[in-house]
C-alpha cells in the first residue's frame, strides 16, 4: 500500500526541483520537458507518492483495419500504439485505438466513436488517404498525422526522417563497395515510402551512380499481403541481380531473401540487402538482417505532444532520427 505522507515537496526536494514544476508533471499539464516529467513520475513511484488518477481527457488514435497485426507494419504500429498509450496515460488521458474499415476509409465516413465521446484530439496512423485525412482536419478537433503526412493537408505530423535514414542505407552499401544496387519500395503507396526512394536517389547521383528501376517501386496495392508476389513480379523483371538491394520495409527484405533463397542464391554471399522499421525482435523478421531502427518511442512522445502543448504553433512538421542497427546481410565487396 503506498504511504499518504509522501509529499509533492518531498519529490521536489529529492530531485533539486521546484514543487510547481512536480505538480506540473503530477497534473499532466504543460509547462515543463516530457524528460522531465518522466523524471518527476518516476521518483514518485520510487517515494511510494499516492496521487489522485485525474481523467483529463480522451484521444482517438484510428488506424487503418487492413493493416494486418501479423504483417511487418503491423508490428511497428502495434509497438507504437502502446507507446502512445502510455504516454497519453501520464499526462492524464485515455488513449482509444479504433480501426477504420475501407469502406469507411473510401467514403469518408468519420469513426462512430468521434460523435460518441469528448476528445481532446485525433490522432491518424500509418497510410490513411489524402481524402480521409482532409476530412479528419476538417472536423474542427485538433489533429495530428503519425507516420505520414500530405502536402496540402494542414495538420501536424511526425514521421521518421524517411529520405535521410534511407540515404544513409545506402551510403553504407556504396561504401561496402556496391555500385549496382535497387530500391525496393512502394513508393506511391505513402509518404514515407516515398521519402526513402527520395533518399536512395540522392545518394546514388551524390555518388554518380545508375538509379534503378523495377515494377514495385510503381505499386499502389493497398493490401500488404499482396507485396510478397509483387517482390517476385518485380523480381523477374530485372535484367539482372543488382550487388545490393535497399528495402522500404524489413518484409519486403524477408520476401526478397526467400525468393532468391529458392534460386540458390543466398545472402550475403551473393546478394546484399538492407530493411527499414527492425522488427528484429519479433519472429517473422529476417536473422541477421542489418536494418534501420525507427524511433518508436520517440515518435510516440511527440505525436500526444503535437496534441496536448497549447504553446505549439500549429501545423508543423516533425522528422526524427533514428539509427542503422549493422548485421551480417551486407558483404564487403570492396577487395
């Protein structure tokens, strides 16, 4: 049971902060860095402090249904939304994760659940259409887009740095030796799949390399469980093996290893690749597979952030970094 004498002076004292700045954190209001209330929440749980669990308000999150949850972005949003959960929850609010079907998603219809309770704001994930999320802006709630954006959509949104991670993949590959090296990435399919190839070709005319090109880069399939056989589509389509691949998605990595695996072709020995997102840690991703990590729990923090700071200047945009994690997929083939 927690002791009832513990007070918000007594956290302010063990930290070397001000009481207003613990009864800030305590409150879930503004006014002070998400370090810094993370720091103030903590110690009142390592002091016992028993405070009042204060409802400030709701959030919707809505997510697309034809996102499968055993897919690789499934995954990743899955990892994300309890992260948004959580942090929505220290500043005082229920999160409501609700899915939306493509019928609604096609006409536009807004989620039930935005006529049935107050909320503070809306938050979209992952690859809603320009038309949808024109009309969620359109609603007069305050609204946020977490993993994607549209120009021309007035709303904040806060992504990985799409272009700048991929550039960097691909660098690695070039310094690894590769010269012949493919994107495989649906490109139309949402922005930040069309902010990696942007990265990919920056690096390749930095290097003066040949931009290659394949069928998937073109896809606009919607479905996810389509992907593996447009890989291989795309696949026979190529004149020939580049030395390298980069991949918009570490699945897409998982469907260009098995397809060559059943050509007796194997990775690295004969083909190098990179993925995006490193779901590694879950059982589907591909060993070994040397990917970049999306900072989740960063993109987390600031897309509650984005709803709940008053003292923002709205809308604006955010990019986060985050970092390549090196396995073994990638041969030098420098010697």
């Amino acid at each position: 049971m927690k002791r009832k004498n513990v007070t918000m002076g007594d956290i302010a004292e063990a930290l070397g902060i001000s009481k207003n700045a613990v009864s800030l954190a305590l409150a879930g209001k503004d006014g002070i860095s998400e370090a810094l209330r993370s720091q103030i929440l903590q110690k009142a749980d390592e002091l016992n402090y028993a405070r009042e669990e204060k409802q400030a308000g709701n959030i919707i999150a809505l997510i697309p249904r034809r996102i499968a949850p055993g897919a690789g972005s499934g995954f990743f949003y899955q990892g994300l939304c309890f992260q948004m959960e959580a942090y929505a929850r220290e500043r005082g609010y229920l999160l409501f994760i609700c899915s939306v079907s493509e019928e609604e998603e096609d006409r536009c219809i807004p989620h039930p659940i935005l006529r049935q309770i107050p909320c503070a704001g809306v938050l979209t994930i992952g690859n809603f259409s320009k038309e949808y999320c024109q009309m969620i802006s359109q609603l007069g709630l305050r609204c946020a887009m977490v993993d994607q954006y549209y120009d021309g959509v007035p709303v904040d949104s806060v992504t990985t740095a799409n272009s700048s991670a991929c550039y960097l993949l691909t660098e690695y590959l070039i310094q690894m030796g590769h010269k012949s090296i493919q994107f495989f990435g649906a490109s139309r399919k949402t922005s930040s799949l069309e902010d990696r190839w942007n990265g990919y070709k920056r690096a390749m005319r930095d290097y003066r390399l040949p931009i290659l090109h394949n069928p998937f880069i073109d896809s606009m399939e919607r479905d996810s469980s389509h992907e593996h056989d447009l890989v291989k589509t795309a696949l026979d389509a190529l004149p020939e093996l580049p030395t390298a691949f980069v991949c918009g998605h570490d699945m897409t990595a998982k469907s260009i290893m098995y397809i060559l695996g059943e050509r007796g072709l194997h990775c690295p020995e004969d083909f190098s690749i990179v993925g995006f997102d490193n779901v590694q840690e879950t059982a589907i991703a591909p060993e070994g597979l040397t990917s970049y990590r999306t900072p989740k729990e960063t993109i987390a923090q600031a897309a509650v952030g984005m709803l709940l700071d008053e003292h923002l200047v709205h809308p604006y945009r955010v990019q986060l970094f985050g970092e390549i994690v090196f396995r073994d997929s990638v041969r030098d083939i420098r010697k």
